[in-house]
C-alpha cells in the first residue's frame, strides 16, 4: 500500500510541523515496528469480519488462518480486542450495510489521501460516520483529531463524487479496545458540515505550507520520521539537557518543587528518547541496507517465535485427530508453546516454523553471532 506524503495518518504532524515534510527525502526506508504489524493484522480481522457482515448480515463464522497476510499470528486477545469494534460498528450499520465501506481510499487532492476503516452514510437522517480502529495503546482522543478531520472531508467527497446528498452532520469515532482511560474504549466527535468546512480550510493551509523549511517542535515529534535531521528537535532536546546539567540535588523538596522538576524530566525524557530512537533507525540502516561498519556495533538475527503454516490446523486433525479438544480453541489453535508440550516432535515439524524475523544492530559484546549485511548478501548472491 503506498502511503501519502501529505497522508490522513501523518496529518497530526504535517499540519503542526511544514518542515517534516522537507525532511521526507533523508530518511531511510520506514522500518515497520511489531506494534505497527500487529495494529495491520488486526485491521485486516476487522475488515474480514465487518465485509461478512455485510454480505451475510453475520459476523465470519468459518475458521481462520493461523496468521494474517503480513504473516503476524492471530491470537486470542487480537480477536477479543477486535469484537469491541466489530460489536460496535455492526450494530450502528445494522439497517445500512448498502451504505457502509470497508478500508476504503479517500482524497483531499492528487498527493492527499488516506485509507479509513469504515464509513457509513445514512441518506435519510443526512448523516455520515467514520470509524477509526486503533490497536495501540497510547489514548488517541477523537475530537480536534487531525486525521479524523482529514478522514470525515475525504468521505465527504467521496459522497460528493458518487452523486449523494451531502450530509449535515458528521461522526467520528475512535475505537481504541487496548487504551484503558476514563472516557473508555470509544470516544466520538460530532461536528456540522459548516464546522467540518473550516477543518479542512486549515488542512488545506497546513498543505500549502508543506515542504517549507518551517520547524515546529510539539507533541507531534513523536511521529515524524525527520527526528535525526532535524535541528529544530535538537535544539529543543539541547535546551532540556542544559537545565538537566544545571540542576541541584533536591533537599527536603516541597510537592510543588517535586513536580516542576518531574514535569520538565518527563519533557526532556521524551524529546531524548525521541532522538535515541530516531539514531538507531539510522545506524541500523547504514549497516544493514548501506553495508557500513558502525564501529563497536553488529548485526544479528532477530529472534522470532514459532508459527503455524498454512493449513496447520486441517493437518494436524488428520494426524492427531485425538487432540482435537485440547488443540483447537473456538476459533483457532492453541499457542505453539502449548501445543509443542502434547505433540510429537514430528508433528511439529510439520505445522510449525520459525519465520525470519530480520537482524538488529547490537553493541559487538552481546551475546549473537554477527550476520553479514543486506548489501553484503545481495553482492554474494545469498
Ligand atoms: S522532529 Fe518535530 S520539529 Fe522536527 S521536523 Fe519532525 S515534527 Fe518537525
């Protein structure tokens, strides 16, 4: 799937931060983290079961693969963190499923454009919903979201393109089944299409601005893949380390003192980190796809859990059809830990495998040994 430079996802931090999109050339190929493979397996388990939903008016009954096409292992919590949102949209669409989409593409313009998870347009009451699904586990609030701004003006269009009534009021709903937090698992914003409008006036500003050599430093960093470019970070992370080296040891400290010093530790711990993690998708690039000697650093095979192959659960049924209580739970396999305890060797074999998980750069005295590069083994035709 190609991504937007000016997407619905990174909205958040383009419209805050014009220069992050300067920065786009430098960075090395996105590395995608286990928290983002596994939010994209349990996108796809919504949208499979939601597009049965609407083609059978139930949710998918058969059973699954052991994984999902980006080759992450469905498990348990997945599909119970996946109900909330599948119970939720379900029951709002009951009566519209004509009028419902799945992962469906919206645009703003040419270079602006995203994927939402649901949308669903009801022509009588003029209303238009959109359902965001988020696996992780950082609160996500719904109202002033950019990306839900951005998401709720491109089905709008997409409305206006197909030749329906425009509608009045429009939905957005976050369902965040991971994120426990006081206002709970799904949050909405509500807004008129008149207030929608003046959303996207300022994403569209935000748009024109993209590109320019203007830096803006905020809670948006988090997601910019520019950090180790950026001199606008670094001169904020530099600030925070100044009052670090600056501070006195705390003597018989009152609450409120304690706090001030607390608050600005988060704030410096949080741009330090930012730029930690920015490096080390640096250094790992420039050995792995670059083939450079970091000094005092190595590669090494990433360790992975076992998996289930295709299939695994027919074979193992026609090999062991006395397990089938033990190994099969309602809508899966059991883990591979449990089912290596009651399976033979040979069995497992047969249905279990270790997937390549790709290599880490580590200091050169830990434990591993050392793996030639991308580029190395792309030149010795490895
Ligand atoms: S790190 Fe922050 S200030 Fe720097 S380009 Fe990225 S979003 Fe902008």
């Amino acid at each position: 799937m190609s991504h937007a430079v000016l997407g619905g996802s990174n909205c958040f931090r383009w419209a805050n931060c014009a220069g992050s999109v300067a920065l786009l050339h430098l960075i090395p190929p996105g590395l995608p983290t286990e928290a983002a493979e596994q939010g994209t397996a349990a996108h796809w388990i919504v949208e499979t079961r939601l597009n049965h939903w609407k083609e059978h008016e139930r949710d998918f009954d058969g059973v699954w693969p052991s994984y999902a096409p980006n080759n992450v292992s469905l498990y348990d919590e997945m599909f119970e963190a996946t109900d909330v949102m599948v119970e939720y949209v379900a029951d709002l669409c009951a009566l519209n499923w004509g009028n419902t989409w799945m992962e469906r593409r919206v645009s703003l313009s040419d270079e602006m454009f995203g994927t939402l998870d649901v949308g669903s347009y009801s022509p009588m009451y003029r209303h238009l919903d959109v359902f965001d699904y988020k696996h992780g586990r950082m609160f996500v609030p719904a109202v002033d979201n950019y990306q839900g701004a951005f998401y709720m003006v491109g089905a709008v269009r997409d409305l206006q393109e197909r030749g329906l009534p425009l509608p009045l009021t429009v939905t957005f709903h976050i369902i965040q089944p991971n994120c426990y937090h006081h206002e709970g698992f799904i949050r909405k914003w509500t807004l008129t299409l008149e207030e929608l409008y003046t959303w996207w006036e300022k994403i569209w500003a935000a748009a024109q601005r993209a590109g320019t050599h203007e830096f803006n430093t905020g809670s948006w960093c988090e997601y910019c893949p520019g950090t180790a470019s950026c001199k606008a970070h670094w001169e904020k992370t530099q600030g925070y380390l100044n009052q670090v080296i600056a501070m006195q040891p705390l003597e018989s400290p009152s609450a409120e003192q304690i706090a001030e010093r607390k608050r600005m530790l988060d704030e410096a711990m949080t741009f330090i980190k930012q730029q930690q993690q920015a490096v080390d998708v640096l250094a790992y690039h420039m050995a792995e796809n670059q083939g450079k000697h970091v000094p005092g650093y190595k590669l090494v095979q990433r360790n992975t859990h076992r998996k289930y192959v295709e299939g695994a659960a027919d074979i193992l049924l026609a090999l062991r059809p006395d397990l089938a209580d033990k190994a099969l739970k309602p809508r899966e396999l059991i883990s591979p830990p449990n089912l290596i305890k009651i399976i033979d060797n040979d069995v497992s074999s047969l249905i279990l495998y270790k997937p390549d998980g790709g290599k880490r750069l580590v200091p050169v005295e830990s434990k591993g040994a050392a793996v030639a590069s991308k580029l190395a083994e792309w030149f010795n035709g490895e």
